[in-house]
C-alpha cells in the first residue's frame, strides 16, 4: 500500500527514469514530459502534490519564471482556487522603467544572465506567494524569485519544485534560509556516460 504522495513522487521518479536522459554538464533533459512535450496528467498529479503539501498556508498567488515553470504553475494553481500565476519575464536588455521589480539571474543552462521582471500590478504587500519551478539546480532562479517577492512586500509561503538536483547546491542553501522547500524528486547523482540516475531516498 502506498500514500497518495509517495504515489505521485513514485510516478515522477520512474518517468525520470525511462524518460529523463543524462547530458553533459549535470544537465537533465527531460524533454519527454516536461520540458518541450508536457505530460498535462503528470502535471496535475504534481500540482494536487504540491496543494496537499502547502495546505492551510494561504497562498494567493503562484509566481514561476519563463518559460519550462509555467505549464506546471499553471495546472497547480487549479489546486489553489484558481489563484493567478504570474511568470517573471526573462530579458537580456535592462529595462528599467519604475513600474518593474527587477531582479538578475543566471541561466543554468543557458549559462546566460538575465533581467527578470514582474510587473508591480500583479504583486504587492500582502500577497502569499507560492513559487513554483521545474528544476532546482545552483538555486539563482529561486533567489531571483524570492528577491522579488520580498521587493514587493510579500511573503514566501512556499516554494515547490518538481525535479531537484540534490548534488548541486540550491537546495541546501534555500532549506538553510529557512524556506519551506519541496522537492517531488531529488536526484543524488548521475552519470551522463552510463545514463544511470540515482534518487535521494523522501
Ligand atoms: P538554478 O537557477 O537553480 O541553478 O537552475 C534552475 C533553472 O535552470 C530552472 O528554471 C531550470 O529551467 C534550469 N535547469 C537547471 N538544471 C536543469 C537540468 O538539469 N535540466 C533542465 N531541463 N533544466 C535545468
């Protein structure tokens, strides 16, 4: 017998597996289902996680960052009241024009940095904000995220992540700031020449 959320954990954990492939440079691609083609069931599944997981904290709004957060903030916010999702906007230009919270970051992937912005209507003093992303790596999106709640008079109420890569130092340093972080899957270690992928045990 298991729980509904080792169910869930369970189902992302083997998707990894027959799915997920191994690239150079700690990247996991998990094109198949999450990334490009997006498996909407699986999502839902994520997003009923994550609303057991951060039950009876208030949230009123769910911020992502463009692009690969949005497909599951957006299914998840259906297990919030159809709260708003509100995506940070990536830019490579600075665009500073008053009405922006801004914040830099540093694409994992792209190895690129960015200007990410959320507009100042669509969050303010008072707003529980639930941060949501595909992929916890290094942890620069998260604290571009965090930084712009807290610019913007909110609070953090959670943040809720589908895939962390435990080896890599995010995770840590969020937990150590004291943010209720949740992770569905962390990967302890893999190996790009043999393609195995080993998962912390939850
Ligand atoms: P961080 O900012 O924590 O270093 O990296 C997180 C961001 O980089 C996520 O938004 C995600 O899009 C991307 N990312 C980091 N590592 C991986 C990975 O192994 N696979 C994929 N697909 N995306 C990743």
């Amino acid at each position: 017998f298991l729980y509904r959320e080792e169910k869930t954990m369970e189902i992302l954990k083997q998707r990894i597996l027959k799915d997920g492939v191994v690239k150079e440079g700690n990247v996991l691609k998990v094109d198949k289902f999450l990334n490009h083609q997006m498996d909407v069931k699986l999502f839902n599944d994520i997003g009923e996680e994550f609303a057991k997981r951060f039950a009876g904290t208030g949230v009123n709004k769910i911020l992502t960052i463009e692009s690969s957060g949005i497909g599951i903030a957006c299914i998840a916010a259906q297990h919030f009241n159809n709260c708003p999702v509100i995506f940070a906007k990536k830019t490579l230009s600075k665009n500073l024009d008053g009405e922006m919270f801004v914040t830099q970051v540093k694409s994992y992937t792209k190895g690129v940095t960015y200007d990410v912005m959320v507009s100042e209507k669509y969050l303010g003093k008072g707003d529980k904000v639930l941060i949501i992303d595909d992929f916890l790596a290094n942890g620069c999106a998260l604290q571009g995220l965090i930084s712009i709640v807290s610019n913007a008079g909110g609070t953090v109420e959670g943040i809720g992540i589908a895939i962390e890569k435990g080896f890599q130092s995010g995770g840590r340093t969020i937990r150590n700031l004291g943010y209720h972080l949740e992770s569905l899957a962390i990967v302890d270690s893999m190996d790009a020449e043999n393609g195995t992928i080993t998962f912390r045990e939850q």
